[in-house]
C-alpha cells in the first residue's frame, strides 16, 4: 500500500477562508429554502382559497335552484308522484 506524503496542516488563512465559505454556504442554502417554503405556502394558501370559493360559489348556486324550484312546485301540483306496489320473489338463487 502506498502512503501518502506527509501534508501539512492548513494555515490560519485557509482554515478562516473555509470557516467564512461555509458559513456562508449555510447562509445562503438557509434563506433560499425558506424563500421557497414560503412559496409554496403561499401557493398552498391561494390554493385552498379558489377551493373554498369555488365550494362556496356551487352551495350558493345549488340553495338558489332549489329555492326556485320550490317556489314553482309550492303553486303548481307536484310533479314527482310515488307510485306504490307489493311484489312477490318467483325464484331465488342459491
């Protein structure tokens, strides 16, 4: 196996210059991921909003025609009528 030559520790420099490199890494991977957190929470909330109003839209819309549709059928005879009957199994599976 073969060794590797002696290498001497970094400088004062270069270890500072690292520190400041990753920190600033740290830094800046940080802010862009919660920049983009908050995009996408905002776009979750712009989201559940147009649904809640498109649910909201539907409900009121559907209350209005059965609304007049119970105005029409209240003056008028009813147009559904129940039809009644007995019936009787001829043949069952088994």
């Amino acid at each position: 196996m073969q060794q590797l030559p002696y290498r001497s520790p970094p400088s004062l420099l270069a270890r500072i210059i690292g520190g400041l490199v990753a920190v600033t890494t740290l830094i800046v991977g940080l802010t862009v991921g919660f920049a983009l957190f908050l995009i996408i929470l905002g776009l979750a909330a712009i989201a559940i909003l147009a649904f809640y109003a498109r649910l909201y839209w539907l409900r009121r819309r559907v209350e209005r025609h059965a609304q007049r549709a119970g105005r029409a059928s209240s003056g008028q005879a009813q147009r559904h009528q129940v039809i009644e009957g007995e019936y009787r199994v001829e043949r069952e599976r088994r």
